[in-house]
C-alpha cells in the first residue's frame, strides 16, 4: 500500500500512518459493477451505495446498514467481524451475541453482484436471515413488487434468485405482506424507517429518509403455532427447503433505462424463470397487453364467439368460468361433453383462425363439490388446527366433545364450519363456553361424506376455508392442484389463464411464499413450447412471481359504466404497473347492451395512452341487443390495431390518458388513421317550477375550441318522466325543435349530417329527424346554448354537447 505525504509529515511517520492504515481497512470490500460500487467495512456493515454514472453517494447513513442480520425471536442481531477470503470470493461474518458464524459466496460482473449464504453455525437458531434494509436517500420511484428505486438519473435494485429468498422484510410471521395505503403521510417527522406507502409489496420501500431495498429467507424446518389470516392461532407446518442456507440476491445500478434490460440479464445469467412470447421476453413483448375478450363459450357456441373475437380485432378469448368444479377442475359438462378434450378441440379450432383461447382458474379453492372433499375427503384440505375427541362418537351424536377448543372457536373467517375426522366432514353452529368443550348442534355426514362412529382420542381437525364458501390446500396438495393445472395447459394448449384467489395459497402459513409456490410448480411443469406461450396474471403479484407472470390486470366490470368503474383504481394501477416494470394493463370492462360508441372510444383512447390492454366481458345475447355493436367493434379493432402498431407518439399519448379528453379514430388505410379530439360537456337538466313569466329553459354555456362545425349532441334521460319535445336554440338566434319520445332509456343523437337518430336504450334505431344543420353551425368561440323540453316537472334530461377537432394523421 503506497501512502502519498502530502501535509509535510516525516517519511517513518507516513509509514506508521500508512501501516495503520492498512490495519484498519485490510477487511474492507470494494465491490463494483460498470455503473455501481459498494464498499463492506470489517463489521460487515454497508459504508458506500455509490453511483459510478453520476459519482454520487446513494446510501442513507445508519449504525444498521449491514449486508446480512439474522433475526431472533423478535431480535436482530448483527455482525461484530467481517472477514474475506478474495481467492474463494467468500465473507465470513461473526455474530458473537448468538455464537454463529455465516459464510457468504459473493461474485460480480459488469452488471450486478450476487451474495448467498452458504453456512450458517448453529443455524436452527436463526428464525429468518435478512439481506439488508440497504438504506438510500433516493424515492423519486420506488418499485415495491420488483425492488428497484430510481431517482431519474440512476437505479438500484435488489433480485431475489432463488424462490425460498423472499422480497421485502418479516414483518409478519405468516409472510403475507402489510397492506398499507400507497399514499405517504407528509411532514414526516420519524426519518428511521417508515412511511405507509406499502401498496403491493416491500422488497422495495419508501421511508422518511429515502427508500430501502430487503429481502429474507425464513427458516421453516419446525411446526409453530402462528396468527395466519384471522385465525390467532394456526398450526403452520415444517417444511423441508434447506431452511437459510442456501439464500441469495443480487443487487444492481443502472441508468432507469436499463433497469428492465439488467433484469432480464439477470434471469437468464441465474436460472430465474425468463419466459418468452415467440421468441421476445414476456416483459417487453408487446403481445403481453394484448386486450381480450371474455364470454362464455363451448361446443355449441364457440364458432360465434370467434367469430365476435375477430370482428373486434382481438386474438384471444377468454372464458370466465368454465369449471363445474375447481380442485380437479372438471369442465362445464354440457359445453365440454369429453371435459378436456372438448377444450382441446376448441382450441385447436380457435388456432386455426388465430384466436387463443384462455381460461379463468381459482388457483387452490376447491369446491365442496370437488373429488377432493366428496365423498372421500383428502387429508390433505388445509387445517386450522388439529386436537383429539375427548369421549366417543356416535354415528348420529349431534355434539361432538373435544380437547383443546383453541383452533374451533376462531370464528373469523370461518365460512363453512367444517372439521375432518377419519373420512368424514362434520360441520358444527359453536362451541361450548366452557369446559367439557363441545362443538354443538353438528351436521353429519356433510358434503356428501359418509357419517360413522369414532373412537376416543381419535384426531378432529379444523379445516381452513374461505368466503367463498369453498376448502383451501396445505402445501402438498396446492402442489398437486398446480400440477393438475399444467396438466391442463399442456393437454388442451390453452394460451392464457389467471390465478385468481391467488391468495388461497396462505392456507399453508407461508403467505408469499406459499403464492410463489404454487405458480413456480405450475410454470416449472408445462411443456416447454408453452412456457411464455401462455399469457398469465393473478389476484396478486410478488416478487419472484414477477419473474414469472406476463402481467396484472386489475378492474371489475360490474359496478358501472366504462367511465364510472373503478376509474381511479385503475389509473392509480397504470402508475404502480409503471413504477414496478410491468406492462400496462386496464382491467375488465362490461360490454352491456347499453354500451355506447363513445362509452368505447373514451375507453380506447385511455387505452392507447397508457399503451395498456383490456378485458372485455360480455355475452352473445348482450352484444345481439346493442344496436351499435358493428360500430363498437370496428372501433375496437381501430384502436387497438394502432395502438399495438406504436402508431401513438409520446405527446398524443399523454393527452391520451387524461379521462377528461375525449377522442374518435377512424381508419383511412391498412396502416394509417385519423384521430381527432372531442370537446364535450355534459348537463343535467331539471324541469322545474318557476315564477310566472320566467323561462323554463336552461341556458348552457359551451365553448367551440376548433373550427365552425354544426353543434353534435345526446340527449337522454333516466327519470320516469317522459319528455316528449325538446329545443335547442343557439345564441338566441337560431331554433330547432324535435318532437321525439325520450321515454325513460330512450337517446336521441345527433353528429351532423340531415338526421338526428332516435334510439332506445340499447343503441337499437326507432326513427330519423330531418335537421337544418346550418342552424346548428357555431364558430370557434364562447356560445349560449338554450335547451327546453316538453315534460312533467322534475323530469330530468341529460344533455351531452361536443364537438370535434382537426384531423390529426398518424401511421405505423
């Protein structure tokens, strides 16, 4: 080590300097990647997140900031002594509080470092290993779910590589992840560790000072009784992965641009699932926002429901609920008479038109209907907890005496009441108050299991169940019902599917990695032409899923209008989508017999501006009853054919993604469109009682931003008044009066041209009105617009007026 005197001191004093010097920094560890350095101390503890592209220090100082703790109890202890074998690429780390030592395997390249613990002294004494909280002073975006932060000018993420390594911290022992608001409490005054904002995840976390990247391995190798999803009390058994031993990450920095691309490298460099669409990653394919359509469909309606998928533009259709059972996941008998075969027809019909089929799976619910439970059930269905009968029992005995009432009496998220003893299901009201317990007024022999006798000391568990009134698996039997599912896609070449109630999968205690799991056996097991082919999401993400699932899609169809659903919810999603690297994705819309053309393109133009795709649910009888579903489906095919063309440069799109704009396309070639923005304002309008004399109009101001054009508008109204005439007089000049029946659902519609159109509620045509569209003519400008009606008082008209602006050409 050569020391350069600078300050004037002697040569033998600059030598002793140096030599201390080397002492007490021979056990620092500078590691470095081409665009990130950290730098280990002789305790083991983080000195330096340092951004080699902008040479700026990223870490937040603190007495914690260490590569590995390990916690204990409720404890975290933390190395005293760091020392490193460079030849072998291993750091030993010495806990003298617990009497433990850990060894950790570090290797580097160009992009990333990775660290796994390969021993751990006396490591039945460790509850869980924790990689970090590595603490930084940056959050200008912090990606939870994937674990990178960025402050626009540089990254820093933390991988987990391998499934039993979990993303985040173990902040509950049963590994589900706190759900905390994603809106931060401002004027923070606790800058050591939290601020609120836990949305999907933590792997990655915004503090008071900053942001923090972690993750965890939990030892598992014994029993425990634990709190597990309500239940105070639940009984989580071993399970044999290595327990810590054998944890890994890597962490990365990259410019934000690159952080997607170092990702991918780091699956492929580390074995990490990496599926691919035709020979592009999932992640960055753009067919991973492919918009679909979901109806039901079968042997006896398939051919219509192709052909609905192709006139909408779309290639895949999705059936929302094709299982009479889940479990087993048997088919719907009448539209899949051969069960899986049947499907396996149906998808190879599909193909051959270019459609892929997908289906809807409740990932590890099992029906009380299923095999599973009836008329034998599996000893398997996850349980509660599990004590002994205290006396015998009958075949008729309508109480049962127990035991131990502890795992019984949890009533919370008890749904069905079941307990499994021998090869019966037995549901009860309650249990005694007090000792000899009892589980009262007993049903036997439920779900079409065999009631019988059983002897003293016999095992009676509680079984896990679930709102909707369905069992849950322990991890050997999720394991199989995963296995089922892939045997499934690999059988029928199925092309897309969701794990919903993803979240059934705590029933085994391990929470997250319970989730991670079920979907790692089900990728792990498809033949290897489908992996990637198959286009999944769940109910919810984590961590090492991300590496497996093509995307979320979150948003139900069923609470209102396109306009109204969910609104905030589902933009709140494109910024979470954004913030963690995943393509953009709408949720589910209802296409109902009342869905308008505008309704579609207000949801086609958001669409195109967060680059996101759809779900679209509807039935054959819905769309046979709405009048415009040519013109929806033709606008859906334009929309959707520039959207995944890139026809939409940045600045359209931002506009784009305002709710607020509203927009139409039409297709001028194969490969070129013409959108134009619509101006619209809409009223309601009361027929009120007045004083003598006083106009009953209602006078509106509206604002013409484009060139003159006739005024269009929609009227409609939803009371149970009916309004038989209406007026619009422009400027105080120029009238028109349509006598027209706008009975309680009823539009009457005008978008230039000699005719305003009269249509019932469901878009289907009633009559034509002659218009003088010269009296409707109004220029750029500030306009009155004067709107009457005749109609009972308190009869209410809504009033929808537009206009459209300049023809914008855009092309692939």
């Amino acid at each position: 080590m050569k020391i350069k005197n600078t300050i004037g001191l002697s040569p033998i004093i600059s030598l002793i300097l140096g030599v201390l010097l080397w002492s007490c920094n021979e056990n620092q560890l500078d590691l470095e990647t081409d665009y990130l350095k950290i730098t280990l101390d002789d305790q083991g503890k983080l000195t330096s997140i340092y951004d080699k592209i902008n040479l700026t220090e990223l870490q937040y100082p603190s007495d914690s900031n260490y590569l590995l703790s390990v916690q204990v109890n409720d404890g975290i202890v933390f190395p005293n002594k760091m020392e490193i074998d460079e030849a072998s690429q291993h750091i030993y780390l010495t806990y003298d509080q617990l009497e433990i030592k850990a060894q950790v395997q570090y290797s580097k390249n160009k992009d990333y470092i990775t660290f796994e613990l390969i021993d751990l002294t006396n490591s039945k004494k460790a509850d869980n290993i924790i990689w970090g909280p590595y603490r930084l002073n940056i959050s200008e975006t912090i990606g939870e779910t994937v674990g990178v932060v960025q402050n626009g000018q540089f990254a820093v993420g933390i991988q987990a590589l391998n499934i039993k390594t979990l993303g985040g911290y173990p902040s509950n022992p049963d590994d589900t992840e706190p759900a905390y608001d994603i809106f931060a409490t401002n004027n923070l005054t606790d800058v050591s560790d939290s601020v609120k904002v836990l949305y999907r995840g933590q792997t990655a976390r915004k503090t008071g000072f900053g942001s923090k990247l972690q993750a965890y391995t939990r030892n598992r190798l014994e029993d425990k009784v634990i709190p597990v999803w309500a239940h105070e009390n639940y009984t989580v058994k071993a399970y044999e992965d290595g327990g810590v031993i054998g944890s890994k990450i890597a962490l990365f920095g990259s410019r934000p641009s690159d952080a997607l691309k170092t990702i991918g490298t780091i699956e492929v460099q580390e074995g990490l699932p990496h599926p691919e669409i035709d020979g592009e990653w999932a992640k960055t394919s753009v067919e991973s926002t492919a918009s679909y359509l979901i109806m039901p469909f079968g042997v006896h309606s398939i051919d219509n429901a192709i052909s609905l998928t192709k006139q909408a533009g779309l290639k895949y259709l999705y059936h929302g609920g094709p299982f009479t059972t889940w479990g087993h996941f048997k088919l719907n008998e009448r539209e899949f008479p051969e069960n899986w075969e049947s499907m396996k027809a149906l998808v190879s019909k599909a193909e051959n038109q270019g459609i892929h089929l997908g289906v809807h799976t409740l990932s590890n619910f099992i029906t009380t209907n299923d095999p599973y439970v009836s008329p034998i059930p599996d000893d398997r269905l996850a349980k509660v907890g599990t004590t002994k009968l205290s006396k015998d029992l009958g075949a008729s005995d309508k109480e049962i005496f127990i035991e131990d009432p502890t795992f019984f009496n949890q009533m919370k998220n008890n749904n069905l009441h079941t307990v499994l003893v021998g090869e019966e299901l037995i549901r009860y009201e309650a249990v005694s108050n007090s000792a000899p317990w009892k589980l009262l007024n007993c049903e036997r022999g439920a779900f079409g299991t065999e009631d019988a006798a059983h002897a003293k000391d016999q095992e009676i568990s509680k079984l896990m169940d679930h709102g909707y009134k369905t069992f849950l698996s322990n991890t050997e039997l999720s394991k199989e019902i995963a296995l089922r599912i892939a045997d499934f896609c690999n059988q029928t070449n199925i092309r897309q599917l969701s794990f919903d109630g993803l979240e059934g999968n705590w029933s085994n205690g391990m929470g997250q990695y319970s989730r991670q799991l079920f979907v790692n056996t089900w990728y792990k097991n498809l033949k290897p032409e489908l992996k990637g082919q198959v286009i999944n999401d769940a109910s919810n993400p984590g961590h090492y899923f991300w590496h497996i699932f093509t995307r979320m899609n979150w948003g139900e169809p069923w609470y209102a209008g396109f306009r109204e659903s969910q609104t905030q919810y589902r933009l709140m999603n494109q910024d979470y989508f954004d913030r963690n690297l995943m393509p953009n994705m709408l949720g589910w819309f209802s296409l109902s017999p009342e869905t308008s053309i505008m309704d579609a393109e207000w949801l086609l133009a958001r669409a195109a501006g967060f680059d996101a795709g759809f779900g679209l649910a509807t039935s054959m009888e819905a769309v046979e009853k709405n009048g415009q579903i040519e013109k929806i489906l033709e606008k859906i095919k334009n929309w959707e054919d520039a959207r995944l063309s890139g026809a939409f440069n940045e600045v359209q799109k931002e506009k784009l993604k305002n709710i607020n704009n509203e927009f139409t396309l039409e297709r001028t070639a194969k490969e070129k469109w013409e959108l134009k923005e619509v101006h619209s304002v809409i009223h309601q309008i009361i027929k009120k009682e007045k004083q003598p004399g006083e106009p009953l109009a209602k006078q509106l101001d509206f604002n013409n931003p484009y060139e003159s054009q006739p005024l269009s508008f929609l009227l409609s109204s939803n009371s149970e008044e009916k309004i038989t005439k209406v007026s619009l007089e422009i400027n105080n000049f120029t009238t028109i009066e349509i006598r027209a029946d706008l009975s309680k659902g009823n539009k009457l519609a005008y978008e230039g041209g000699p005719h305003a159109l009269l249509y019932d509620k469901q878009w289907n045509k009633i009559k034509a009105y002659p218009i003088d569209s010269t009296k409707l003519s109004i220029p750029r400008g500030n306009h009155s617009v004067l709107i009457d009606m005749e109609a009972p008082y308190e009869a209410v008209l809504k009033a929808e007026l537009f206009v459209k602006g300049n023809t914008i050409s855009i092309q692939k």
